[in-house]
C-alpha cells in the first residue's frame, strides 16, 4: 500500500548533528533502509520536515519505518494512505455516488 509518511524533525538533535557534520550520513543510512518512492525535504510549522512516498505491505512494516527518525531525531512520524489516479479510478468512484448520494 502507497503511503505518504511526514516526519518532522525538532530542532534539537537534528541542529547538532548538523554542527557535527553527520546528519547527512544518518539520513542517507535511513533512505537506504526505507527506500522511498519520492523523497522531499521542505519546512513545516516551523520546522524542517521530510516527505516520504513509501509502500508499506504490512502493517508490521511501519516500526521499521518510523524508528530511525524515532531514534536518531527524537522526529514525529505521520503515515497517509495515498492515492495515484489510476487508483482513484479503480476506485469506482461512480458507483459509490449512486449508491449513496
């Protein structure tokens, strides 16, 4: 299943891993273990934010998922079911108006 996982990083560590010049590794390490789709890095209330497109076939897979940004960035971690338009179209959107609306 095609999940948007949001994880934002508090300011402390992630600003002193920065100072000690090993944020890149660590985020490089947990990219390669989680394999994402899509990555992207942006800001979020105020603070720094990644985007992750993931696929997750079970949901036993999300601890592995989320306990390297627990562990290393004390980060929040937010997990979106997420649709492609092929998937939306298979989703038979049609019937379902005339079922219930």
């Amino acid at each position: 299943m095609k999940m948007l996982l949001t994880v934002e990083f508090p300011h402390e560590p992630f600003n002193a891993l920065v100072r000690a010049g090993t944020v890149g590794e660590i985020i490089r390490r947990i990219l390669e273990s989680i394999k994402p789709q899509a990555t992207y890095f942006t800001e979020q209330d105020g603070m720094r934010c990644g985007l992750f497109v993931i696929d997750v076939q079970d949901p036993s897979d999300i601890p592995a998922l989320a306990e390297p940004f627990f562990l290393n960035f004390q980060a929040s971690c937010k997990f979106r079911i997420v649709m492609s338009p092929e998937d939306l179209q298979k989703a038979g959107l049609d019937g379902l108006g005339k079922k219930w609306g």
